[in-house]
C-alpha cells in the first residue's frame, strides 16, 4: 500500500504537571512537534491527524479506532507524567499489533537505563566511559575524578548541569542526594571525559547507515564550565550556555574519525536492537579516544533538532524521512515482523 494511501496518526504524550520533574520545557515540546510532523504530511499529501495520549489509554486506544488509523508515529516519551513508562505506551501497541514507526518496546527500555545499556554495549567490545551505579549518597565512587552525575533513567538531558562534573566525594555525595531525591531513581556516575563531542544520526531503510557525523562546539564556552550539553544549553534558547554551544553538521573531522565514530554508531544502533531511527552521542578525549555517551532511542525530532539536522546534511527531505518510516512500520505489519528490532 502507497504512503499516502494510509491513515496516520501522530502520537504524543501531554504534559503532566503533577509529577515531580521540574524541567518542563523538554516534555510539553513533544506537543509542537507532533502539531509540525502532521502539517508535513498533510503538506505532502498523507491523511495525518495528531492523537494526544492523556490520562487514559484506553481512550488512546478507543480514538485510534474510531480514526479508523492505520499507522501510528510514535512520538510518545512517557505515558501519564512518567516518562519510565516510554516502553510501556510501544508495548501496548505491539500486543494489539498496531503499527507504530520508532523503536520497539525492548530497545526502548534497554537504551532508556543508562547503565543496563552501557554494560550490553561494553559486553559487545564496545568503548564506554567507566561508570559505577549508585543508588545513595553514602556509596563511595571508585572511578577517577572529575565524574559527572546523570539520574539513571532520564534522556534529554534532563537532571544534567554544570555542577553535575564534580572532583571530590563530598559534593559527589550531595549531588547523588539530590538525584535520588528529586528523580526516585539511582544516579549513574560516570568518569568526565574532557574533549570533543560527537553525535550520530542513524536511519534504517532496508539496512540502518549513519548520517554526517555532527559536534557540539564548546569554544565559545564561558572559561571554567565544564565543555557539556547540558539541560540549559538545550532547551533554552535565550540561555548563555545555548548560544555558545551550538551544533556543527557535518563535523570538522578527518575522513578516517568520521568512519570511525559512523560505524561505532551503526554498531551500538544494532546492539541496542534499535530500528527505524535513533541517535547515538560520543565524546573523544584529549589523546583522541572515542567513547559511547549513550544510544538515544526517540531522540528529538524537531525540525531546528540535531536528528533533523543530520536529515538536511544527508539530503533527505523531512516528509520523505516520514514516509520513509510509514513504510517501514506498514511493511512490519505485512510481514509480521518482530516488534523489538534485531541484534
């Protein structure tokens, strides 16, 4: 069946304001993207509708019927203020075998704990920072200071700022109680890796291939702040630490780095049992090793965001990025494919 042939609905989960995260800005943008995903397929001739997810599935569900849809985009980051339940909303859609484009339940869940991730991409002889889960602040670390502190369980940056790098155990263990406090959650402690940083947009049409590598450029930085994307520098746009860390695409980098951090990208998106699109971020240190940050499985896909970004520089339209998942998601359906991707 043609793309445009199909009912989509673009999905998304609405803002709760009752839950405990105080960042706000990254979850209520998910709204304004699904509103610009569906006027690009409207504008290139797809039936699309956006389908809010509020506080009740089963009208979710009920709406999708009712829209006789066919397709799903799945832009949901959460379900009912909690944004642990991501796997949950694709898991729903699996078991009543709605076609839905992004990532399956499993490689969601698995990509979404930072430090479940990093032990699957580590036991695939892939680089990774030294990192320790810790679950209070009385645990002592044994990695090498500086480190930086990120709550377990959260993408977007979100729980991350400049005084997360830290260099000695007492405001280590404040910032921890601070993470589990506010987050109900383990932080992952990771060793700080001073350089470059890197992302890489991945995109699976028949075979996943790696888009043009992309740098966060820190050397408008303030002197003395940690070189990092943290949540100010990517949600706020009137914030300092937003206008001096702005993005280069493609990255000023030789031939054989590109190949090099391309294919680790490509490799970590399989591992992960990633499909359809995803992002993986990298830093390199000083003596030019590079590491896997994290595999990002439902990664921003606005269209002034790194993923749509990484689109352009490849030469790939956005509505035909669209259509191009359609496809995918439609096709799993025909072939009863497995949700979860393929290692």
């Amino acid at each position: 069946m043609a793309t445009n042939n199909l009912k989509v609905g673009v999905a998304f989960n609405t803002y709760e304001p009752f839950v405990y995260r105080r960042e706000k800005v990254s979850e209520d943008s998910v709204a304004r993207v699904a509103e610009i995903v569906c006027d690009t397929l409207v504008k290139a001739g797809v039936e699309a509708t956006v389908i809010p997810l509020q506080r009740s599935m089963f009208n979710f569900l009920r709406r999708l019927k009712e829209l006789n849809l066919e397709v799903v985009i799945n832009l949901c980051e959460g379900f009912f203020g909690n944004p642990q339940w991501e796997a949950n909303v694709a898991a729903v859609m699996e078991v009543l075998h709605i076609p839905f484009t992004g990532n399956g339940s499993r490689a969601l869940a698995l990509c979404q704990d930072k430090h479940q991730a990093k032990a699957i991409l580590s036991s695939f002889n892939l680089p990774v920072a030294p990192s320790q889960l810790i679950t209070s602040a009385e645990e002592l670390v044994e990695l090498c200071f500086p480190v930086i502190i990120k709550p377990n369980l959260e993408d977007a940056s979100v729980g991350v700022h400049l005084e997360s790098v830290v260099n000695d155990q007492e405001v280590l263990a404040a910032r921890v109680q601070k993470i589990v406090e506010t987050f109900n959650q383990p932080a992952i402690v990771e060793e700080y890796i001073d350089g470059r940083e890197f992302n890489v947009a991945v995109l699976e049409d028949g075979e996943p291939r790696a888009l043009p590598v992309s740098e966060i450029d820190f050397s408008a930085m303030p002197e003395g702040c940690p070189r990092i994307c943290c949540y100010e520098a990517k949600w706020y746009p009137d914030h300092l630490l937003y206008q001096t860390t702005p993005p280069i695409c493609p990255a000023p980098i030789t031939d054989d780095l590109k190949e090099q951090i391309q294919n680790l990208a490509i490799n970590a998106f399989k591992v992960m049992g990633c499909r359809d699109y995803a992002r993986v971020d990298f830093r390199m240190n000083h003596q030019g090793e590079v590491f896997i940050l994290e595999v990002n499985p439902n990664p921003d896909i606005s269209l002034d965001a790194g993923y749509a970004r990484a689109l352009k520089a490849a030469g790939i339209n956005y509505a035909d990025f669209w259509k191009m998942l359609i496809d995918n998601a439609w096709k799993r359906k025909e072939t009863n494919a497995p949700a979860n991707g393929k290692t």
